[in-house]
C-alpha cells in the first residue's frame, strides 16, 4: 500500500460512521445499540483505523442501522443516508415498480401530488399497495390518503422498536408486545 490506499475494511468503518452520524448518535449510544463494546465502536468511527471489521460486527452494525448486511456493504452511501430517516432514495427499484403498476385512479394521483412520501415508501409498503388496486379495494372504502398514512404510522411504530429492541428494554417490549398481541387475539374455545 502506498499510503493513499484504504483497506476495504476501512472503507465500511467509513461509511458506517458516517450513517451513524445521520442517525444522530454518539460513540455511547452505537455501542449501545449496535452491541458493540466502546473501543470497537470508537475505531469504527475513527473510520476503523486500519482495522478489517468482523463479520458478526458488520451484522450487528447493519441490524442496528436498520439495513440488511448486503445493503451496507453493496449500496453507496448516498443510496443509504436517507434510509436513516425512513425514506428511501428516488430511484430504488420498489417506487418504479409502484409508479409503473399503479392503475388505481386515486392511487395515480397521490403518487402524483405527493413524489417525497412516496419516496419514502420500502419495497413491502409499495407491494400492499398495488396489492389493494381494484373496485373493492380499501381505497374505495377508506381513501388512498388514510391507507397511505396507515402505513407510514406502522413504519415508523416498527423502526422505533427495532431501536427499542437492540437495547437493554428488549424483555419489556416482549412481554408488553405478547400481552397485546393476547388482548387482541380472539380466546381459543377450549
């Protein structure tokens, strides 16, 4: 190496702590939430010094960043910034997909007057969608407006208990989730 070059483990420690910065965290708190311990945490936003990252350290860095190995080691930066406030980039195949199969009128004309939130919306959120298009769809009953707000409600639910669950509360959202999830459920006749 002739001291311009970066080792590839260097490269992600980069980008991690620079998606960690999005995020809003400190060294404290991606430790934390990463499951890392300090003096890892500390080289990986000193942009590892020199160091390769270990497999299960990448993991436990994408798990916590919301993203899925692959996503962090493959998409460019720019690619994953915005995904650190819930939204994803503009060209991401899931918003194309949607714009090109919308065929419910109402659907069409959100997409239209609102191009940020639909930005936004992950690959799954855009799949419930086209999946609701037809005459007897939950547009027609409840609006295109209310089913979209729905879902960015369910997203932001879920983003906030992946942070609670890569934390120490993760018992206390269990039990609280089960016991929900049991007052919710129909009894089963016995």
């Amino acid at each position: 190496m002739d001291g311009t070059e970066r080792p590839v483990g260097a490269d992600l420690a980069s980008k991690i702590g620079r998606l960690v910065e999005e995020r809003g965290w400190n060294q404290e708190d991606f430790a934390r939430i990463a499951r890392v311990n300090r003096h890892t945490a500390r080289q990986i936003l000193k942009a590892g010094a020199g160091r390769r990252l270990h497999n299960a350290t990448i993991s436990q860095c994408a798990a916590a960043l919301g993203l899925s190995v692959s996503e962090l080691r493959n998409l460019p930066l720019e690619r994953l910034l915005p995904r650190m406030h819930g939204r994803f980039h503009p060209d991401d195949a899931s918003l194309q997909t949607l714009l090109e199969r919308a065929t419910q009128p109402d659907l069409l004309a959100w997409l239209q007057r609102n191009p940020e939130r639909a930005a936004q919306l992950r690959a799954d959120e855009a799949a419930e969608l086209l999946s609701m298009q037809g005459p007897s769809s939950p547009f027609a009953t409840l609006g295109v407006d209310q089913m979209i707000d729905r879902i960015e409600r369910r997203r932001k639910l879920i983003d906030q208990i992946r942070v609670v669950a890569a934390s120490e509360y993760l018992p206390m959202v269990e039990v609280f989730m089960g016991l929900l999830c049991e007052k919710l459920q129909p009894k089963k006749l016995g």
